[in-house]
C-alpha cells in the first residue's frame, strides 16, 4: 500500500507536470490581439482622420435638426462618434468606412453605448456608395473631396440636409455656418457647414401669376417675371423645394412639387 508521503510526491509531480505541458502550449499560441486604438492624423484610403470634437457632433446634428425620423449617414465616419450620436437622439445612421479597423472599433462602441440596433457601419468607398436614402448627411473631409461628391450631392432630393466639419462646398455656399468658440471646449476644426440641397427650377414657367424665366446658382436665383404686360427683374433663393423672389417691389413664395413650381 503507498504511504501518504508517496501520494503527496506523486499529486505534487502530475501538477507539475500539468503545469509544464500548458506552459509548452502557450509558448506556441500567437499573443491575444491588443484593442485597435486609432492616431489622430493617421492616414486613410482619401484623407487623414481627425477625430470631430463632440460639440461639433452635437452642433452638426442641431444644424441639421436630427430627429429620430432621419436616416442619417455619415461619409468618413472615423471612430463612429457622429453615428452614435445621431442614434442617441433616435434617429437610424450610418457610418461609411474604408477603413476596416475602424469599423469594427465603430461597431464596438456602438455596442458600448447601447445603440447598436440604430447604429450601423459597412466598409465601403464613398465614391462608389448611393447617399439617395439619407435625409441627412454629414462629413468631415477636405475641400477637394466634398467638390468630388457635390454632383452626387446636388442630385439628391430636394430637401436632404448636408453638414460639413470645417469644409465647405467651394461656390455653392452654406445657408447657414456656426463657429464654436473656445468657451465650448473646441480648439481646433470648430466650424460647421450646413446647405439643404435646392430643387432645380432653372428654365421658364408659365403660371397665373405670369411666365417666370428663372436662372439657378446652386439655391440662388435670379431672373424675370413677366405679368400684366410688364417684366420685372428678380432675385430669389431655394430652401429645398420651397422658394422666395421678389420682383416688382412684391414678394412670392411658392414650393416646387416634383417637376411643377406653385406660387402662392
């Protein structure tokens, strides 16, 4: 019969040795990956990233009245800040990406922050992806890309409101800009552009009003209204589909519905 003594040898010799087969294994196992953490200015497939200082976000999504009605989308949308935001106030967004480590942090965080239904992300190009379902689009990129995407823009419904960090939309102006001061915090990249995209309603219009012969720079107008045998110049502006003019010292509102222009 062993004795206590040679049972203690033998516990203690298969521990051991339990121990140096695992150890063994590990050494042969690739270390765990670490948490993907992105630098501020690292490069990306068309601009360096730059995280948007959040009362940025918040302001973008002001400018642009984001509600839980909106499906936003977000083009570059880096560590998925602006997503998540837009989805805390309800609204469905997402984030297009090419980045692939981004779009598994952006998930991630999501997940984190509880939004993860609301919140999506893809791996995509922005050249190469349809913006039509979006009411809202938002972006922080460089002057020469939004020029790029501005025909894709401007052929969206009348209406979609686009907000830009920092960058504007070269000679189609901003219908509204908002400059954050230090006292929020912000020290850098703390403007923000926001334009609703004009209907088009360039060409001539015959109404009971009289015949409209309207000329568009982007949601600027200019042009002539004829009535009552008199021509009258005028100038105007687009909201989306709703517009204003004045001519002949009177002043018309009116809404484009579809391909018709009704003045009120």
């Amino acid at each position: 019969m062993p004795t206590a003594s040679l049972i203690r040898r033998t516990g203690l010799a298969l521990l051991l040795a339990a121990f140096s087969t695992l150890a063994q294994a590990q050494q042969g196992k690739p270390a765990a990956p670490s948490a993907y953490e992105p630098q501020s200015g690292q490069a990306g497939k068309d601009v360096v990233w730059v995280p948007t200082p959040q009362v940025v976000v918040d302001k973008m999504l002001d400018m642009a009245k984001v509600t839980k009605e909106d499906f936003v989308m977000d083009l570059g949308s880096g560590d998925g800040r602006t997503v998540i935001t837009a989805a805390k106030r309800g609204a469905r967004a997402l984030g297009i990406e090419y980045n692939p480590d981004m779009v598994e942090l952006s998930r991630r965080n999501a997940e984190k922050e509880g939004v993860a239904a609301k919140a999506t992300f893809v791996k995509a190009d922005l050249f190469e992806t349809d913006f039509s379902r979006a009411s809202v689009i938002t972006m922080f990129l460089l002057p020469a890309i939004n020029l790029k995407l501005r025909p894709q823009i401007l052929n969206l419904k009348p209406g979609t409101r686009i907000v830009s960090n920092s960058f504007t939309m070269d000679d189609w102006n901003a219908d509204e800009t908002a400059t954050l001061g230090s006292e929020t915090g912000c020290t850098s990249f703390c403007t923000a552009y926001f334009w609703l995209v004009p209907a088009k309603v360039a060409g001539i219009h015959k109404l009971p009003q009289g015949e409209l012969n309207l000329k568009q720079h982007f949601q600027m107008l200019s042009g002539t209204l004829s009535t009552e045998g008199r021509t009258f110049a005028l100038e105007g502006q687009m909201r989306g589909e709703e517009i204003t003019f004045k001519a002949g010292g009177r002043e018309y509102r009116g809404r484009m519905n579809g391909k018709s222009l009704e003045l009120r």
